[in-house]
C-alpha cells in the first residue's frame, strides 16, 4: 500500500538546466537607437537577440561577416577567364604542330605570324585584366 501512495517520478520532458537564467533587464530605445542596434545585430549574423546582447554587454567578440556579391561575381568571371586562358594556350600549342605538320614553311610561317599578332592582342588584354583586378582590389576589397 505504501508504494501506491509514493508518488511517481515521471523521467520525461527536458532536463532542468543547471543554472537557469532568470533575470530579466528591460531597456528602451527611441527609433534611431533601435535602427542602429538592428544594423549591428544584422552585421553579427547572430541568430538570437539575447545572446547578442549579452555579448556586447560582457564585450565578447562579436563576428561580423560582410559578404560582398559584386566581389564574389568578378572573382569568379575572373576564374573563367583564366581557364579559358589556359585553353587558349593548350590551343596554341596544338596549332603549330598541325601548321608544321600539314603546310609548307613558309605557309605555315604566314599562318603563325597572323598566330602572333593575335597573341600580342591577348597579352595586351590580359594586362588590363590585371590592371582592374588590381584597381578593384584596392577600391573595394580594402581589409577594415
């Protein structure tokens, strides 16, 4: 009969937390206060206000990650370009030995030097490349 009259400890639900927080501060902020702490909590990425907050109170390190699309778009027009480059010498290498092997040399001297003015013009483009990647790098990619 004792035991009927023991309650029964039930073993489900969450487990209780060993030092639950449970006080509670409340502040107010007039609207540019509040716009400029949202933008902070946008930049942080942080998923949860609270936490936010207490790490800007306890001045824990607050991550800000700034993703720029315009960067991530030119590298990777840029990668593209650049394998595309390496094709283009692939190409080359592969078309002089075909001149040599199927035409005279003096056809195929004709051939290589339209070949190479052609070259002189990707050089001179590949140059400007580097030029506004360099350019865009100091404007943009500016480490703060």
């Amino acid at each position: 009969m004792e035991e009927k009259n023991r309650k029964q400890i039930k073993k489900s639900g969450r487990k209780p937390k060993i030092d639950p927080a449970v006080n509670r501060y409340s502040i107010n902020l007039n609207a540019e206060d509040n716009a400029k702490f949202l933008a902070l909590f946008d930049q942080s990425e942080m998923k949860i206000i609270a936490h936010f907050i207490t790490a800007c109170i306890f001045q824990k390190t607050v991550k800000t990650v700034k993703i720029d699309m315009d960067a991530i778009e030119y590298h990777e027009k840029l990668t593209r370009f650049f394998s595309q480059f390496r094709s283009i010498g692939t190409n080359y290498n592969q078309i002089v030995k075909i001149l040599y092997r199927n035409f005279s040399e003096k056809k195929a001297g004709t051939y290589l030097f339209k070949l190479e003015k052609e070259t002189i013009e990707l050089v001179q483009v590949t140059k400007e490349v580097i030029r506004l990647t360099q350019e865009f790098e100091e404007k943009y990619l500016k480490k703060e």
